[in-house]
C-alpha cells in the first residue's frame, strides 16, 4: 500500500528511554501515516512494549520528540494519548466476563440519555459498528465469557474504535488464537486500515506481518534496526533484522564479496 | 436484558441484515451468528430453553420460589396459622429490617467482597439515634439523618482500608465487626436498654405505622402502581427499540411478565389488606429496592459496580475509578446497615445490648445469596434481596410459631447459609462449563 498522507500522523523522533541504568530505548525513530499498518517487530526485550507504552502515555519519553499530525505534543499520561486519539488494545484482561457485547464496547464511556444510560443507542451503535467491520458474534447481548479467543480479541479491537481513534496499537492481537480466528482478526486488521486508521502491530508472527503489514519496523536492543517495505522484503531479511544476524564477520565479507564481484 | 436476541428469528422482517456500508453490492451481512441457538415459536419454545439455562446454570430465581414453596408446606403442615393473613404479614413486616442489610450487601457482593461488620453497624446505629434522642435530647430527625451518615462514613472507613491501603475486605469488616459493638455496649454502658418513645421514625419503621393509615385502597394502589409502571415502562423501551431497529420483547412476553407481577402483587395487597394493612416499612424496603435497582442497572455507576466485579484490570483500563467505586459500595453497606438498625429499633423502641448480634449478619448474607447474588462478584440483582428475605424471614417467622429454640433456629440459619453458597458455587461450576461464567 502506497502512503496516502504526506505528513505522518504519529512520529517519532529520536526518542530515547531509561529505566535506571537500563536504556529501554536509543533513538528510535518510527512514523506512522493514516491507512497504513506498520508492524513492530523485534526479540523479547527488544524495546517494542516500551516504545509502545511511549506512545499509549504509560512511560514519558526522556528525551525526543512525539509528533502528532507534525506538530509536536507531550504524552505523559494514557489520557494525553486518549485524548490525541490513540487507542490501546492490549492481549489480555480487557474486557469484563459479566458485561454483555455492548456493555464492554462502551465500558466507562455509555451513552447518556437524561443520565440513564442509553441501552437502544448504544445496541443501535453496537450492531452497526460490528456489522461495518463484518464481525460475526452470536449476539451483542450475550456475555463475553460466552465468546470464544477470537471474537473476544475482536470485540477488543471494536471497542478501540468507539472512541475514533486516528491510531491503533495492536498488541500481540495473534498471539493466543487459532488459525481461523487469526484470519478474523487479520481481516480486521485490514478493515481498519481501510478506514485510514494508523495501525500499529506487534507481533511475533512473521506470516500475519507478511499478510497485512505495509511496513516492518525492526527495532533490535532499542535501537532502530531497519524498516522496511512489506513488498520488497523476504522473510529472510526481516529475521536477519530482527536476530542480528546481518551483523557478524561473515556476512560483512559475503557483502564485500558480492560487491567485488559486481565490479 | 439477556434474551432479547432471543425474538430475531420470530420476526422475520427484523433479521438484521446490514450490507457494509462501503460497498453497497456485497452481499448482505447477517450479524446474528447461525450458531446461535433460537427460541422455537410458542410454550414449548420457553420450555426448551428453560431447560437449556438450567443445565447452563442459569438458574436465577429457581431455587428461591421452590425453596419457598418447600418451606411454606412445610410449616403450614405443621401449624395452620403459618399462611394466615396475619402470620404473612407478620413476614412482610420483619423482612424489611434485615432486607435493608441485604440490600448494602447485594452491592458488596457485586464486587466479589464481603461485609461482616453490617450487623454491629446496625446495632451501633440504633444506639447512635437513642443516644441521641433520649440521653441528649436531640430532633429525631436530626439525629436519623445523621446516624445514617455516620453509617455511611462507618462504610466508607472500611473501604478505604480495604481500597487504598490493600487489607482484605474480609478481615477489615472482621475488625469493624467486633469493634463497631464493643463501641454500641460501651454507648450503652451499665443500663444495657434505652428505650426510645415511640414517635418520629422509630414510630414509622413499627409495626403499628401503616401506609395510608390501613385504607383498604392503599394496598391496591401500591400492587397497582407498581403493574402500571412495569407496563408503561417496558411497552415504551419496546417502542424505542422498534425504532431504531435493535430486537425487541414481544407484546405476548411482556403481558406474560406483567401479569404475573399483577397476580402477585394484588394477591399480596389482598392478603395483607385481610390482617391490617401494608406497614410503612414494607413500602420503605420495596421503594429503596426499586432505587437501587435502577440505580445498578441503569446508570453509569451501576455498571461501574458490575465492571469492576467482573474485571478489575479490564475496568482500571476502562478508566474507572476501582478505589473509588470501592470505597462508595463500602459506604452503601455501612448506610443500609444503618437504615436497618433504624428498622430494629422501630420494632423494639428500644436500644439493647443484642442489637444486631446473633445471627443477623449470618441472615442478611443468606438472604443476598439465596436471592441469586453471588459471592464470586458480577452477578445478581438487588431483587435478591427481597427474593432472600421471603425465604428467611419465612424459617424465622415459621420457627418462632413452632416454639423452637435458639439453637435450633442457629443451626438451621446455618445450614440454609450453607445450601445457599452450595447452589451458587454449583451454578457457577456449570455456567462455567457452559461457558457462561
């Protein structure tokens, strides 16, 4: 997918991040434009919780800058990032077992209607946000605990969206589920794009970034470890990036040589 | 709420089918999932999924009108007085006392937490308002509401320790439970009993205060105001569901549901209008279930109360307040504590050192839970209060016309608490396995 706005909706620039003598994050840059799925990838440890976290207002940047629309902003708590529209899906503990469909998808922000909450509005809502996304779930009035891994992680995403966002993280959104429910989830991934949402993924599924990412951000020991075109990129080449494995003896001499050869 | 889905295939005209708003030539897309199982057309239809939700747990108020119905045989086999007019409203009447308790505890319960202290504060409560009233001569007024409040800060006392500071709920109210009556024997000292004269709201929670002053038609126009707004209440929600195209209960359903409620409501105001009337704190206990209903399922706070009972992590990140939605459900429970020790002083006109000991916290639990509310946080209604209290106050009343002892009746208080945990945890295991918990 080409980028369709010039000016990225969210930036990063140079941003860096300590905890104590651990420096989480060096000088990380990352752009994000609207209808654009960036994926975040990376080792265990790599920095892309907390370069997340950045942005969600969870941890303050110690130093950079975030740019927002390019201007710049300061995010020190998740409500800056709610604010500006960023919206968090995380992988786990996000919804309550009780609630039905619609009482989760409005958690903490239910219509009003005379200070009684607004049931026929918000199931009204409900339906026609799910059916736009062509989310299937047997009924907005069942309780969560009666979904299964797939259509929870989907309700999850929906709800992100109650607020109009301009960006969404994705956490791990893959991680637990089965093939089909991976390609629900996936297919969401796509519909948000088509609503020229920012899309943040992180994952750790080399086949789901291929499928719907439009760029791959490697971050390796909180460093920028390269971005790269989903299109033009092997899964050979995002790996190397991701493990280092670029950056050794051999493969600095198997690039001179191919060099040398080219002469 | 629940089982509106339940009417989609009845009207075919409602089957939602929405084409993606984007691409107007895709095919239709149904939202309701064919998995999901309908009801068939007529009785057998509800037959069926009766059946179906109690071998899911869902069991609601099963157990409670069967319990009933037991217990009622039971006692009217052994002393024909027990369904008179006048023995029924005798349980009318005294329910409404632990009822109030009951009611502090639905919300406790809620949050998957308990209160132990709620029966000392009932009794420091009606020390509070005798202290007050007789030993310093205050407006009886003055002095209700601000035991009431003192309930409340009682409550809220709790809360905090139990929300900022972390202890557990169980061994803060365990503390308030011997602490708020050691501090009502100490108000009372060497003379053990104040008596309070029987006038201000000590006469209107008795059992000599009638609604209406015991006209006939003070019965009926409770039963009737209560059908009426049930009626009007769910034909306009049907009417606003229609509108906006959401599913909606069926005409049949709701005339189903509101006859019933009419049946039993105008055969109680019959039953009750045979002995003397509807007492005032009767009408007191069904108003403040009616609030508090409301107040759960339709507001904002409600289901705050609910989200953090079903999910603490998933309600912090909702935005909500845990520590504060904690610490005001500690505060209702302290209230309503309060409100009920008003209602036993109204019974005896008096203070006394028993106030609120013995097995009134053990009651009022029991009722919650053999209501419907369960222990493990995010489910019930407050109607369990009421529910609950039928049936207690029923062993109660139905043992104190049999003459039976103390002991007897302890023992029996406990084994219904226990049966009462029993179904719940049990209905829990099987909405589990049905993948509803």
């Amino acid at each position: 997918m080409v980028h369709v706005s010039a000016t990225p909706v969210l930036a990063l620039r140079g941003v860096s991040k300590r905890f104590g003598a651990v420096q989480a994050l060096t000088d990380v840059e990352l752009e994000v434009h609207a209808g654009e799925v960036v994926a975040l990838v990376g080792d265990n440890g790599a920095g892309k919780s907390t370069l997340v976290k950045t942005i969600a207002g969870v941890h303050p940047i110690d130093e950079g800058v975030i740019e927002w629309d390019g201007k710049p902003v300061s995010i020190n708590k998740p409500h800056d990032a709610q604010g500006l529209g960023v919206a968090t899906v995380y992988q786990d503990l996000a919804l309550c077992d009780n609630l039905d469909v619609v009482g989760n998808l409005y958690l903490g922000r239910e219509l009003l209607h005379r200070g009684v909450i607004d049931e026929v509005s918000m199931e009204k809502n409900a339906r026609e946000l799910l059916s736009t996304l062509s989310i299937r779930i047997p009924s907005v009035r069942i309780p969560i605990a009666s979904l299964s891994g797939g259509q929870r992680q989907v309700v999850a995403i929906a709800r992100a969206l109650i607020g109009d966002p301009k960006i969404v993280i994705l956490d791990e959104p893959t991680a637990a589920l089965g093939v089909e429910q991976t390609a629900q989830v996936l297919d969401l991934v796509e519909r948000l794009r088509e609503r020229n949402l920012g899309v943040i993924l992180i994952s750790h599924n080399m086949a789901d970034v291929k499928a719907v990412a439009d760029t791959v951000a490697v971050l390796r020991l909180g460093k920028n470890n390269g971005s790269f075109p989903v299109k033009d990129t092997t899964h050979e080449e995002i790996i190397a990036a991701i493990t280092g494995a670029t950056d050794n003896a051999v493969t600095r001499r198997a690039g001179r040589r191919t060099t040398e050869a080219a002469k | 709420m629940s089982d509106t889905s339940k009417t989609v295939k009845k009207d075919p005209e409602l089957q939602e089918t929405v084409a993606p708003s984007d691409d107007p030539t895709a095919a239709p897309v149904s939202i309701v999932d064919p998995r999901l199982l309908v009801r068939e057309e007529g009785l057998k239809g509800y037959w069926t999924e009766f059946k179906r939700k109690v071998k899911g747990g869902e069991i609601g108020s099963l157990p409670v009108v069967l319990g009933l119905i037991v217990i009622w045989t039971i006692f009217q086999l052994q002393n024909d007085r027990f369904l008179s007019a006048d023995n029924l409203s005798n349980i009318s009447y005294y329910m409404s006392a632990t009822g109030m308790l009951a009611i502090g505890l639905v919300f406790v319960l809620l949050l998957g937490e308990i209160d132990l202290s709620v029966g000392s504060v009932s009794g420091l409560a009606s020390t509070l308002f005798a202290v007050y009233v007789v030993n310093h001569g205050w407006n009886v007024w003055l002095a209700l509401s601000l035991t009431l409040v003192i309930g409340a800060l009682i409550g809220a006392l709790q809360g905090w320790f139990f929300a900022k500071i972390g202890v557990p709920a169980f061994v803060v109210t365990l503390a308030g439970f011997l602490g708020w009556n050691g501090l009502m024997l100490w108000l009372l000292g060497a003379s053990g009993t104040i008596n309070i004269p029987d006038e201000g709201p000590v006469h209107l929670f008795g059992q000599s205060s009638f609604f209406m002053d015991q006209a006939v038609i003070g019965a009926y126009l409770l039963a009737g105001l209560g059908v009426a707004s049930m009626l009007f209440g769910s034909l306009i929600e049907q009417r606003r569901r229609r509108a906006a195209g959401v599913p909606f209960r069926p005409t049949s359903e709701i005339a189903l549901r509101v006859g019933l409620l009419a049946v039993a409501a105008f055969v109680s105001a019959y039953v009750l209008n045979q002995s003397a009337g509807v007492t005032n704190s009767l009408v007191i206990f069904l108003a403040a279930l009616v609030i508090v209903d409301f107040v759960l399922r339709r507001t904002p706070y409600g289901r705050k109360v609910f989200a953090v009972g079903g999910g603490i992590e998933a309600a912090r990140r909702a935005g909500i307040n845990v520590p504060m939605i904690r610490i005001t459900v500690f505060a209702l429970s302290g209230f309503f504590a309060a409100v009920g020790g008003m209602f036993f002083a109204g019974q005896t006109q008096s203070a006394t050192l028993n106030a609120g000991g013995g097995n009134t916290l053990m009651l009022a639990i029991a009722a919650a839970v053999i209501g419907g509310t369960s222990l493990f946080g995010g489910r019930g209604t407050v109607w369990s209060a009421l529910l609950g209290m039928l049936v207690i106050q029923s062993i109660q009343t139905g043992l104190d016309l049999l003459n039976m002892n103390t002991s007897i009746q302890y023992m029996i208080t406990g084994a219904v608490l226990l049966g009462a945990v029993v179904i719940d945890s049990v209905s829990r295991k099987s909405q589990k396995a049905a993948g509803r918990a």
